[in-house]
C-alpha cells in the first residue's frame, strides 16, 4: 500500500447574495475517524464574521449550514490531514440503498448496455477495472461540456464530460449490474486544473474501494468530503429561499513530500 504523507487541503469561495437565503455547505473533510485532522473554517459578510451550524448528516458527511442577507460571502476552509484513517463502515443499508437508480446515475436505463458490455465478467476487482477502463475510453474528459442536470445516460451519449460525469456513468453501469456504487467528492492533491473531484466507489468482498476512470490524481492521496447516491447528495454549495451566485472557487490539494503512486490494478480505499 502506498505511504499516505500529510495532505494540505482547502477552498476559497466568494458569493454575491442578493436575496436573503439559507446556505448549505460541503467542504469540511469527512469520514477520517483515526487521522489527525487539523481545521479552521472562516465565513464573512460584508467583513463580519458569521457562525454556521454544523449538521452531521449520517452517512454522508458533514454540512454547514447559515442563513445570510445580501452581501458579499467569503468562506475560507483548511484542512491537515496526517496518517490514515479507518476503513469506511459498510452496513446493510449500504447494500440497498446504492443499489438503485438515482438522479444522476439512471442504472435501469442503462441495463441492456451494462450487461452487454461486461457478460461473463463476476463481480469483484477484474469487473471493476473493465468498468473503469470502458468509461475511460469511451468518453473524453472536457470541461465545460456537460450541464449541471446531465446524469450518466446524457454523458454516455454525448461521449464527454468531466469527474462526475465519469463517476456518474460508473456507478450507473455497476449498479446495473447488481454491484452497490456511490459517489464521492474529495480533495485530490495532484489533480490538474486543481478543483473539487468526484470518483466512484464500489463494494469488493465487503469494502469501498475507488474507482476513477478519469485517472487524473491518485487514489491514495484522496481526502473525503462527502459521499451520497450522486452529484445531488454532494454538492459544495446550495442555497435554497433566495437567490446568489458564486463570483469565486479556489481549491487546494497537496502533499507534503511525492505524491503517491497509482496501480490502477490496485484496490484503493479512500483514506
């Protein structure tokens, strides 16, 4: 297994609001139960700070949560990861719940292609990298080319897109094919441009491992965020009641030292 050093994450967001609203964030790492996380997060209007709630949601990650009037929002958000943390929990809720179709990741509309495509292939690391190498080949990553409402049926059409649109027909295509797959936002040192990543994860002989098909940072060094069915369970940023809009995303992600290698035969846990 490759040696995780410390990983320095973070982002930067400014928000013009021009309704009063209830804003929602997912950017504090999540799921790192035995590493050493230190963090600060920082939000302020017009230069005065501002308190948010912090909302576990079980399963999922965790929130931020404020109400804010018109203005201008900075949220600041750093993070430092040291050593490894625990395997994630599987439960038998995990066995239902990704199963099904989501929003994004329409897997009963993609039975035919999925059974087609990997007959004869059981379920377990060799079927994993042909699901990964399939997406990898077949779309092109592109940014800009996809739209916010795309789910994975829209991105195998249009053969483009960029990470959730990856993750998104990843997980579609294992769910048809009776395999539990999720999504999951990180930070990933080493991805260029640098922004929020998405990749999938699957369950193998009873543990989440990472599947990215973009290949564009390596598993090893990914910091979670959040995890859900798809996009609409992971997002940075909602606001709801209102009305705003984001004038500014900076991400960071970094190792200290090398970053690690990536055998993409490898089985690879979020850590």
């Amino acid at each position: 297994m490759n040696d995780v050093r410390t990983r320095r994450v973070g982002s930067r967001l400014e928000i013009e609001v021009q309704q009063p609203l209830e804003m929602i964030l997912q950017l504090a790492v999540s799921g790192m139960t035995g590493a050493e996380v230190r963090e600060s997060l920082v939000i302020t209007r017009a230069g005065e700070q501002v308190q948010p709630r912090e909302v576990d949601v079980p399963g999922e990650g965790r929130a931020h949560v404020l109400r804010v009037q018109p203005g201008r929002v900075t949220v600041e958000y750093e993070a430092s990861v040291g050593g490894r943390a625990a395997a994630p929990e599987v439960t038998e809720a995990d066995y239902l719940r990704y199963l099904r179709p989501s929003r994004y990741a329409e897997s009963d509309r993609l039975a035919a292609v999925a059974r087609a495509e990997f007959a004869g292939i059981s379920p377990g690391p060799d079927l994993l990298a042909a699901v990964s190498s399939w997406v990898g080949t077949r779309l092109s990553y592109v940014p800009g080319s996809s739209r916010p409402t795309d789910g994975a049926v829209n991105t195998l059409l249009s053969r483009q897109g960029v990470c959730r649109d990856y993750a998104h027909l990843v997980i579609a295509l294992l769910r048809a094919l009776d395999v539990p797959a999720r999504l999951a936002a990180v930070y990933a040192p080493g991805l260029e441009p640098m922004d929020f990543h998405a990749v999938a994860e699957t369950l193998v002989a009873g543990q989440w491992r990472v599947v990215d098909a973009t290949l564009l940072a390596p598993r090893a060094g990914l910091v979670r965020i959040a995890t859900g069915r798809d996009a609409a369970d992971t997002a940075f940023l909602s606001a709801y009641g209102g009305a705003a809009q984001l004038a500014g995303l900076e991400v960071t992600a970094v190792t200290d030292g090398p970053l690690p290698g990536d055998d993409v035969t490898e089985l690879i846990s979020i850590s």
